[in-house]
C-alpha cells in the first residue's frame, strides 16, 4: 500500500516527466498548504521557459484524479490540498492498519549493521553507548521494514594487550580475577595489568612469551584467554539488558573469529600484486590517501614482527560479509576518528575485488559526548565514566521524581517506570542530536519531562492513552466519517499520514534524529489538537473522528519509540 505522499508524488512525477523526463518534484508536506511541490522552479530553468508558464501547464496536464486539488502560488510552487474523500479514505486505512500504512519494503536486503564492539578487559564507555543504541535504532528500524538484520558485535577480543591480561590473570589467581571481571571491575583489572607491564620488565617478558602461546594456539593460553572473554562479554550483556537493547551474546563475533582469514588476505592481497613491504611491514598503498606531510599513507596488515593488526582482521570481516553473509548493505556504527580507518579498509577491500559497487557500506560515524565543561566525559578523577554508572543515576534520579509526586503506583512499578524513563531518557538524548554532533550529557535534562525528551514523548502516549481509560467502552474506530473541520485536525491526520516518509529519511541518512524529530513534532501537534477539540465531550461523529485521532497518535508515537528502542508505558 504507497503512501500518502507516494501517491501525490507518483501523479506528479508522471507531469513533470512528461516536460521533462527525470525532472524532480521535490514534493515536501507543507505548513501553506497540505503538500507543496518545488520542483517547479528548476524544471523552468532547465526548459528555459517562466516557472510561472511551466506551473501553469503542469497544472492543465496534472491528473489527481480526485486525490487532491491543486493551486500554483508565488514564483510557481504547487500547492496540494488533500480532497476531503482522499484524507478521510487514508486515515481509515491507517486507523485499521498494524503497521500505520508503512510499506514492507519491496526489496527485502540482507543488512550486517556493526556496533557497540567494546574491547574485552576494559570498561565499555560513553563511546560504545552511543554505538550500541544508534546500532539498536538502525537493526529495528531495518527489521520492521522487512530486511534481514545480521547484528555483529565486532569485540575487541585479541591482540597484544592479552599478554599481559593473561599474566595478570594469573598473578590474582583465575577465581579473583573471575570476580572482580564480573563484577564489572574491567578498568581495575586493565590498569593493574598495564601498570605491571610498564614498570616490571619480568612480567612485560612474560606477556611477550604469553602472546606468542596464545597466537601458537596453545591450549591451556587459550582457556586463559577464553575465560577473560567470557567473563567481559556475560558483562557486556548485563549493560545490554540494561539498556533494553536486542543484542545477544550470540552476536558477539570479535575480532579472533577472523583469526583463521588473516593469512588468505594476505595471501590475496599478494596475488592480486596489492601487497608491498614497507619498513618490515606487509602494507597496501591506495590512491588518495596521504598523510600529514602529503606522503602515501600505508594501510597496515600486517606489522614488521608479523602480527596482524586491526586492519587486518577488518578486511577479513569485509570478506566474511559480503561473501558468506551475502551482506546487500554493511553499516559500521563506530565513532567519526575512525573514518579514515574504514576508508582505507574499504579502498583495499575494493581493489582486491571482495567489495563489489552494489554493496551500500557506510560510516555510521557519530560525535564525542561532553561532560557539563563540555570537554570529553570524564569522572573527576579523569577516568573514563562506566556506561552502568549513568543508566543506574538516571533510574535513582526518575525514581527521585515519580515519588515526589502524587501517584496511586506501587513502589514496584515505580521502581519499573523509573528504569523505562531513564533509558527513555539516555536514548533518547543520544539518538535525537544529529549524530556526526557531539552532545553534553545531562541527566536533568534528559530526564525533564517538557521539550524534546525521552520522557515527554513517552508521557504524551501515556496521556493519550488515559483517553481511553476514561472512555469506559471499546473504541473500533471503524466508522468513522471524516470532516477535520478544525485546522489543528487536520494538521495532526497530516502529520499522521507521514510515519513513512520519516522513516525513509531515517534510513536513507541512517540518521535516528529524523525520526526524533517526526515524532517529537507530532506530540506538538497532538498538544495543539487536544488543547483546541475536546474529545470525550464531543458529539458522536466528531467523537469518533477524534477518539480515532487519538487513537492513530498513540499508536505512532508508540511505534515510533518502540523503533528507537524505547518503550511507552500505557500509564505513568
Ligand atoms: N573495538 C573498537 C573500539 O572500541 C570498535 C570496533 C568497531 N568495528 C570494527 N569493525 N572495526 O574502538
């Protein structure tokens, strides 16, 4: 079923092909009217005729065919107004439709989306929240449209570093260390071990020997290091429930299950004549990319005492998806300084024929968060900040707020509506700025319950949906027979109508924030409705018009949060 908009934009674009084929209407929803097409202005000048002229013919050859009116206003933009018929006979549809009229996409891609990837043995930090819930958002958001998500948690489990993570393992002895890992002491057990590599040249050669064991496969290294990874991820997965994200343990594919690939890349690469030494280190030159100084700059695979390095093993996942998962799209959700990493790892990729053009690969890249100073988020102490830490402050903070009110909740489900809005809150405050853009982490903002929050959106569905507690008999919304006489109607059923536009521009930009900011202005405009049509004290067929509204913006704004990963509680 198209849309609303693909409807009107399909008409048009049949008129303005027929002036000038593959001429865009730039169709938008409007404020002036219901919908306004600019494309009228460009399609002139490459005509070389008056936009005004060209308007005009567009409008005697444009068949609507009773979707809507149309009008030319000021230089020559066309303004649409939906019929009356046409409206109400969309808003039915959408009011009988699970899905809100948004499409399944025709077709359905197999879409390996990258992210949160913490390193084992460290704290996860603001860095991966960011990664893990703009990660979250893109996989449901992809899986409702009807694609196959394949999440892969690209862990940070192997190099050099578990040496001394393994020899420090067995300083503390493995039950102490099993406890403090799990814990979640991952910062402790990392800075102790590097502290010791540093300052003790008996443990810096021990670790040496120990990489060599672990990367020689011996057994019993290997169950050393089995049991760091194992303890780090059980802990990873306690963040991730915390969170509420989709992420499973079974979706942590690290950087040592690319281990067995390393030595064909590099053996490909060779062949294909990719491959030149440098320094002692196996490299791969590619066009385009140069350093500071303006010298060819190398993509290391592999270093000079033939160890591979992050590269390497991010070629060989390249490989892996698209020639075992068979991947149509790959997002890397990770932060904007790896940018050049990914450019150089796909640039090879490409030359070595593994990367084929119709494979969309993207950056998902994403800004730093900032502490109140707005400098990098850091505890006082200047440690990193633990990503627990904020989402525990937030509940304890939610929690502080919903007592302080007059509620008839029980302390549990207080207790549980406090975890809903904190990680309303911390979500929401993520995916709602443009994510290339750095943000300040504040609670109190994040947490208030006016403006463009977490909460306030959840709020507007819980209010909305008390509507209909106090209705006291089942809304079918079957019949209802439309009028929108009042303009702020007619500006929410507009609004209404355009879920799936938004959610195009989500995935076209893979930015999460126009969604946000979708769902953020249709709770504006269900404000202003409410404030100007009373609902229950309406009569009969402009109540059921209303009730009907009501009911669509619940469902959307319930929806759409649910598509971010956040959840809207029926009351609050
Ligand atoms: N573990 C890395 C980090 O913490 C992120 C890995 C991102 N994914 C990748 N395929 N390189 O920075």
């Amino acid at each position: 079923m198209p849309s609303t908009y693909e409807l009107l934009e399909a008409r048009l674009q049949s008129a303005f092909d027929a002036l000038q084929p593959g001429s865009d209407p730039v169709l938008r929803p409007s404020d002036r009217s219901d919908y306004q097409a600019n494309g009228v202005m460009g399609l002139a000048k490459a005509l070389g005729r008056p936009p005004r002229e060209v308007a005009d013919e567009l409008v005697a050859s444009l068949d609507l065919a009773g979707l809507a009116t149309v009008e030319v206003a000021g230089p020559g933009f066309l303004n649409l107004s939906l019929t009356p018929a046409f409206l109400g006979q969309q808003l039915n549809e959408l009011v009988a439709n699970e899905r809100l009229n948004v499409p399944v996409s025709p077709n359905a891609k197999t879409i390996v989306i990258d992210y949160s990837a913490p390193n084992v043995a460290k704290e996860m930090h603001v860095g991966h929240l960011r990664s893990t819930v703009i990660g979250d958002a893109l996989a449901r958001i992809n899986r409702f449209m009807g694609h196959t998500v394949i999440a892969r948690n690209h862990v940070g489990d192997w190099g050099t570093p578990f040496g001394m993570l393994i020899e420090h393992l067995i300083d503390l002895g493995e039950d102490a260390a099993v406890q403090s890992l799990s814990m979640g002491d991952l910062d402790t057990f990392y800075r102790a071990a590097r502290q010791k590599f540093d300052s003790d040249d008996t443990f810096k050669e021990r670790s040496r020997a120990r990489v060599v064991l672990l990367q020689g496969g011996d057994t019993e290294t290997n169950r050393l290091w089995r049991l760091l990874v194992t303890q780090s991820v059980a802990y990873f997965q306690e963040v991730y429930d915390k969170l509420d994200v989709l992420l499973q343990p079974s979706d942590v594919v690290g950087e040592s299950f690319y281990n067995p690939m390393l030595d064909d890349v590099v053996t490909d690469l060779k062949s294909a004549g990719l491959l030149v030494e440098s320094d002692g280190a196996q490299v791969v030159f590619l066009p385009g990319f140069t350093n500071r100084e303006n010298e060819p700059l190398p993509l290391i695979v592999q270093k000079s005492d033939e160890g591979f390095g992050y590269a390497a093993t991010d070629l060989a996942a390249v490989r892996d998806r698209v020639g075992n998962l068979h991947a149509d799209e790959i997002l890397y959700v990770v932060g904007a300084p790896q940018a050049q990493h990914f450019d150089m790892v796909w640039a090879a990729a490409r030359a070595a024929g593994w990367l084929p053009e119709a494979v969309r690969i993207e950056h998902v890249a994403f800004g730093n968060v900032l502490g109140p100073d707005r400098k990098m988020f850091k505890t006082r102490s200047g440690e990193t900040v633990k990503l627990v830490g904020l989402i525990d402050e937030a509940t304890e903070r939610a929690l502080a707020q919903l007592q302080a009110r007059q509620s008839d909740m029980s302390a549990d489900e207080q207790a549980a509506l406090a975890l809903t809005l904190a990680r309303a809150a911390v979500k929401y405050a993520d995916l709602s700025t443009e994510r290339q853009k750095d943000y300040v982490f504040d609670l109190d903002r994040m947490l208030a319950f006016e403006g463009d929050t977490g909460p306030y959106l959840a709020y507007a569905h819980a209010r909305i949906r008390s509507i209909f507690r106090r209705l006291n008999e089942p809304f079918l919304g079957d019949n209802v027979s439309w009028t929108l006489s009042d303009p702020a109607a007619r500006h929410l059923a507009l609004g209404l109508l355009a879920l799936p536009e938004a959610l195009d521009a989500t995935l076209n930009t893979l930015q999460p924030h126009r969604l946000c900011t979708y769902l953020f202005d249709l709770a504006q405009r269900f404000t202003t409705f409410y404030e100007a049509c009373p609902v229950l004290s309406a009569e009969d067929s402009l109540r059921d018009e209303r009730l009907a509204l009501c009911d669509v913006s619940a469902r959307t704004l319930s929806l759409g949060l649910s598509l971010l990963g956040i959840d809207a509680p029926e009351r609050m």
